[in-house]
C-alpha cells in the first residue's frame, strides 16, 4: 500500500470514528492487506496507558493534533483487556493509531495526527 492509499483508509476510519461497531468492521476487513500498518504490536494495556496517559497533558495543547488521545487513555484505563495492540497507519497528510484487542474484535478507540 502507498501513503495515498492509506490516507484514504484513515480519512475513512476518521469518519467513522465515532461508530466503533463500524470500525471494527472497517479494521477487520482491512486487517489483512499488505503493507496497510506501518507497526503493528501487543503491549500490556497498563504499558500503554502508563505511556499515553503522561502524554495526556502536552497533547491538551495540541488538542486538534491528536484528536482521540483523551478518549483512547480513558478507554485504556477502564478496559478489562491484559493486553492491547497498537496498529499505525501512516498516510501522506495524516496517520492513525488504533488501540485494540490482539484480533481486532475490539476497538479500544484510535488517535489521528498530522504528519
């Protein structure tokens, strides 16, 4: 896939952000593509939280820069998941992340900024 591509799939995510039945769907169906993450790991859910949660006050700043980042760390913090997979999507203009269970069957919430 090419950052074009990809920043069609984000700017699809992004519009259905607020859906994540909808993104679970979305995510499933392109999950298996070549080259669609740019990363894609598992780390525990309180490794990630710790991590973005600190992050939780310089993105305050940046709000519109990282939209997502509130809700991904309030998602983090209530989840009952051990661990949680981070997949990047990079595109030309903006990149995504998505925070999930290890198989995509759930959405934790997704992080948008600009490249």
């Amino acid at each position: 896939m090419n950052l074009v591509m990809n920043g069609l799939i984000i700017n699809d995510l992004y519009e259905i952000r607020n859906h994540l039945d909808q993104v679970i769907d979305y995510v499933k169906k392109i999950k298996d593509q070549k080259d669609i993450f740019n990363s894609a790991f598992s780390e525990t859910r309180q490794h990630l939280f710790d991590i973005y949660n600190d992050r939780l006050d310089s993105s305050i700043h940046l709000s519109d820069s990282y939209e997502g980042h509130r809700e991904v760390v309030e998602r983090l913090e209530n989840s009952d998941l051990e661990n949680v997979r981070l997949s990047v999507i990079d595109g030309e203009e903006k990149s995504c992340s998505i925070f999930s269970s290890e198989d995509y069957s759930i959405i934790l919430g997704m992080i948008f900024y600009d490249n």
